[in-house]
C-alpha cells in the first residue's frame, strides 16, 4: 500500500518536536535552579560560618572587656582574647605579657641553628637542635616555670601522687587535637611509652633512660593516665611530666623498620606545626607555621625558621643585616660587638651564667671494640687534665666569661661538693703521673712512648666550621705538645660526630652537657649506659660510682640525697673519665623589636628546648614579616 505524507501527519510531528522542546528546555531551567540552589546553599552555608566565628569573637571580645583585657586599638576583632581559668596556670607568663599596652601577634622569629640537623623525627633524633624545633611541635604533659622552677600544667590539667611515689595519674586535657586535626587521648600517651619500649625502634637512650624507671603506662580512660613505677626515683614526676606523646594515628602507620629510616616525621599537638609533617630533609630550612588547630593560647609568632648557616662569620653578617633576630656570640665578638652603635641601636645584649648551666668537657674513649685503649688508665687521664691550663684557656679564648669547672655541677649547685677544687696545671706531677703508668720519653727524641716504643698520640674530635672549638683544639695541642703528646685535629661535621659517638669511634671528643636544676648522672656515667647509642660512650665503669648513682636516684628525701650527689662528684673528679674544661657565660644578643625578654634563674624567660609558652612578642608598629 503507497503511503503518503499527509498534513495530518506534519501537524502531529511539529506537535512531538514542540513536546521535545520544552521538555528540554525544563531540564535546562531544573538545572540552572539546582546550580542556583547549591550557590546559594554553599553561600548559606559560608555565611552561618562565618556568622558562628563572628559570633564567638564577639562573645569574646565581651569577656575579654568584662575581664579588662587590652584590645589592640588597630584590629577590630582581637585574635585572642583572655583565656578561660583552665589555661591560666599553662599559659601564666604569656598572659602577663598580653596586659601590656604594645602585645600583638604577627612577625616571625628568625634564628640560626648553626650546624646541619641531620634529623627531626622524635626519639632518632640526639641533639639538642633538634630538641630546639621539636619543643614546639610537640608537648609534654607538664613543664617547669624557668624562675620558679614550679611544674605548670600543659597537656595535663592536674595530676595525682600515691604516697609512695611509685604511681602517678595524670588527668588529661580535653578537646586537644595534633595540628592533623585527630584527637589526642590517654591511646597516644600509653602507646607512646610501648613504640619506645620497642626493641626495634632506634631509641637506646630513651628506652634504657624509662625502663630503667617505669614499669609500664596504664589508661584508666580517655582522659586520664597513669606513671606506675619500678621503685622510688626522685626525679619520678619529672619523667613522667616531661613525657612528650606521640600521635598514634600517625607514626602508627609505619613499622619499625620503616621508622627508623624516616629523618623528617614531625607531627604534635604544639602551637607550630611542619607545612608538610613527612617530606623534611636534611639542608633544608626549617619553617614551622602556626598551628591554627592550637588548642591553647594563640602563640604571638607568626612563624618560626630556622637556618643552618655553619659559617661564624656568616651568621654575624646576617644578624648585622636583619636576617636573623637572634644571635650568639663569641666572647671576642660580643666584646666588639658592645662597643658597635650599628648593633646596639638595634639590638639588647645579656650576659649571664645560669643555675641549669652546662659545661664544656673532653671525653677519653677508654675502650674501642675490645680493647682498652692508653686512656683507661686513671692516671693517664688526670695527667691530661693537669697538662690543659684551663685558667689560661678561660682568659685567652673566653675572655674572662667562663670559669674552670671541676665536675658535672655548677659551684652553687646543692649537688656540688664544696670540699673539690679543680685539678691544678702541674706539667710536673702530670709527667710523673705519666711516667708510673709507662709513658715516657725512651730515646729523647722528645715524644712519649709506652713500654713497647709506641709514641703517645691520639685524635681529637671536634665541630668543624666553629672558631672556638678550632682555638680550644689548637691550645690542647699546643699544651700537650710542650710534653712530648703528639695530638691530631680532628674537624668533624656534626651528623659524622653522632655516628661516631654512637659507634664509640673516637679516641677523645670534646662536646658540652647543659645542666639541670637536679642532674642526673646516671645517662652519662653509669656503666649500664656504655652500650652502643648510650651516653656513656667513652665506656667509663666504676662500680662504685654505679652504687653511689643508684643510691641517689632511689632517696626521695633530698637531705639525704645531695650528699650521695657530692660523693659521686669526688669520684668523678679523682676518675677523670672527662677532663671537666670550662663553665661559660651566655652572651645573646636579641633584636629590640623583640619585647619581654627577661633574665630568670634558668636564663633567660623562654627555654628554646622546652616545650613551653612563648612570653615574647613583637609590638604592630615594628613588625617587617607576614605570612
């Protein structure tokens, strides 16, 4: 059958393709409605936000006048505000700070470590610089007032002491969370204490330091921990208070193995975080951002860096030309550098020795692998001691600003036996006490040997690239040389330094300890500390001193205590395991910029290594960085 297009038909087809039409042109509009409706809910959305934080700057800015805070005349909305009672014991100094008529926040502090870190991650890491860039990343549970040495609460709120001592409960802050913005709880405390007690974890010092102590760490909730010890230590709460948590969601991730490989995983609950908390590594700058997830008082800088510039010199330079706010100088350069306007006019200098001073020392490996080395003779060793005129090196390289010091506590110090003076310079009775132990000039060619002809030499290991340590080598070359001591130079960098201290491959090191309210000596001195990655590694054993050490680590009651302290110092001082060099004076010079910078009974009012709340700030008007 023919079948023809009718008009019939073209009038049902154009009918159809006009149903199409706007059939489409309903889709198009639905869409463009739901694209208007997420704009405006994402809008809505944004603006309740913003409302939320409007509203609760307000309210704060409400209690911060009922409360008589200061508001900076120059922002309308303050960005921290006086804070609740329960931080006030955390944050006392820096609330101090906040009443002044200048306190803002902004700016950066800029310091210069001097040497390279060769890693970040907690618990590999061994020195004090990388102490310095952890203390404000990561917390610890408590830390001490650097005047009055009073222990204020910081990720714990209070804490508990059973009348024996052996268990202390921490109760736990709440609504705390690491920079990552996962919740901190009694798990990372409890499993922070187990990844250290690990076996496989590269953490000798740590665990040795902790199981020598602490039988285990027990959750009793989500907010609360307790310390149950093996026996009674005096420095029991100060173990667990300054015990620093690790997040568990965090390093949990990796094995053992896996960990101790990573040189740059740094993840905490402090007010500075990492921008990247795995992807550090060494000769990079260190740049620490505020932690906007900080659950405490906003700290006053923006940002924290840190450059690794070896080269004195250099880092004078960059203090002169503003790049670094602070600086630390040498005797010789801080002489000059007082009498120069250029920096005085921009910068406050202090000087000062401190009740937790250190010292500086040379360390005599007295074993290497399996055998003894020429200093295991206490002989040997006092006789180096006597050839070195400290007090000569005091004036000619310290320039008057150090003292000779003649054992591990500073004079003043309850721990130090007044009766013990230090070793005298006597070349005379150091050759007589060279000479019973073997050593003695056999064919008078003006050098030492022992009994089977060997002469008399050594290396000395030292920091390279720092002027001073190149002086103190020089003139402990020069004095023994006058003796017939043949002595090499040995300029080391200080990641290669580790490794040999960690490796016991040295023949004599000299470094330097800082000191403590209440030093204990058993991480350097003990003999159980001579294993490998231990502080004893100039593998120093003096059963004696092992018990006097254990004896006062063990007496809670200090009466009783500081006298098995000053006993242990006669040991040390008649062993010599150090030749004990020099107490220095601290010589800073801080940018004016910089205010509240106070002198305290620990130095100065913020510690750099401990994890605690910075006082100091820099006024609007006279801040140069931004973020």
């Amino acid at each position: 059958m023919d079948k023809r297009f009718t008009v019939k038909d073209l009038f049902l087809f154009c009918l159809l393709g006009l149903v199409i039409l706007v059939v489409l042109l309903a889709m198009k509009q639905y869409d463009r409605q739901w694209d208007t409706l997420k704009t405006l809910e994402r809008q809505t959305a944004q603006q309740t936000g913003q409302l939320a934080d409007l509203s609760r700057e307000l309210n704060d800015l409400r209690r911060s006048i009922a409360r008589g805070v200061r508001v900076n005349p120059e922002q309308s909305v303050p960005t921290t505000t006086q804070p609740a009672d329960d931080l006030k014991d955390a944050f006392a100094s820096q609330i101090q700070a906040m009443k002044n008529p200048d306190y803002a926040y902004g700016d950066w502090l800029v310091q210069n470590l001097g040497t390279k870190l060769s890693k970040l991650t907690p618990l590999l890491s061994s020195d004090v610089y990388a102490t310095i860039i952890q203390a404000r990343v990561i917390e610890s549970l408590a830390y001490r007032d650097p005047e009055t040495f009073e222990w204020r609460p910081l990720l714990a709120t209070g804490w508990d002491v059973s009348q024996d001592g052996l268990r202390i409960t921490f109760q736990l802050r709440k609504n705390v969370t690491f920079s990552d913005g996962q919740p901190f709880t009694a798990d990372d405390v409890v499993w922070t204490f187990e990844w250290i007690m690990n076996e496989k974890v590269d953490a000798p010092r740590q665990r040795a330091y902790l199981k020598e102590n602490i039988q285990t760490v027990e959750k009793n909730g989500d907010y609360e921990v307790t310390f149950v010890f093996a026996k009674p230590y005096f420095e029991s709460f100060g173990i667990a208070a300054g015990f620093e948590p690790l997040p568990k969601h965090f390093y949990s991730r990796y094995t053992p193995e896996q960990f101790n490989q990573e040189v740059g995983l740094l993840l905490g609950t402090g007010p500075y975080r990492l921008k990247d908390p795995v992807s550090w590594r060494p000769g990079t700058t260190v740049d620490l951002v505020r932690n906007e997830r900080y659950w405490g008082l906003k700290q006053p800088f923006d940002r924290l860096l840190y450059y690794e510039v070896e080269n004195d010199a250099a880092e004078l330079t960059m203090f002169r030309n503003g790049e670094l706010d602070i600086f630390g100088a040498q005797p010789e350069q801080y002489l000059s550098m007082i009498q120069d306007k250029s920096i005085t006019d921009k910068a406050n200098f202090f000087e000062y020795s401190s009740i937790t001073g250190g010292y500086s020392y040379v360390a005599w490996n007295q074993r290497k692998g399996d055998n003894p080395t020429i200093f295991a003779d206490k002989r040997v060793r006092q006789a180096m001691t006597m050839l070195i005129d400290r007090q000569r090196m005091a004036q000619d390289i310290y320039r008057g600003y150090a003292s000779v010091a003649s054992g591990p506590f500073l004079p003043g110090n309850q721990q130090n036996a007044p009766d013990v003076s230090p070793w005298p310079y006597d070349p005379q009775l150091a050759l007589k006490l060279l000479k019973e132990a073997g050593f003695e000039d056999r064919n008078g060619d003006g050098i030492l040997e022992s009994p089977t002809g060997e002469p008399f030499r050594f290396s000395l290991t030292y920091g390279n690239k720092n002027p001073i340590s190149e002086r103190i080598a020089l003139f402990i070359k020069d004095s023994l040389a006058r003796v017939g001591i043949q002595m090499i130079q040995e300029p080391t960098d200080w990641p290669i330094m580790l490794k040999k201290l960690d490796e016991k491959n040295f023949d004599a090191i000299t470094l330097g300890w800082t000191g403590g309210i209440e030093t204990d000596l058993y991480q350097m001195f003990h003999s159980s500390q001579t294993i490998q990655g231990g502080d004893n590694y100039m593998s120093y054993v003096n059963p004696e001193l092992d018990k006097v050490i254990e004896a006062a680590r063990s007496t809670v009651d200090e009466s009783k205590r500081m006298p098995l302290w000053q006993q242990a110092h006669r040991i040390l001082h008649e062993d010599q395991p150090y030749t004990f060099l020099l107490n220095r004076k601290s010589l800073i010079f801080i940018d004016k910029r910089i205010r509240n910078v106070q002198r305290t009974r620990s130095g100065l009012n913020f510690l750099s290594t401990s994890s605690m709340p910075n006082p100091w700030y820099v006024p609007l008007q006279l801040q140069k960085h931004t973020r």
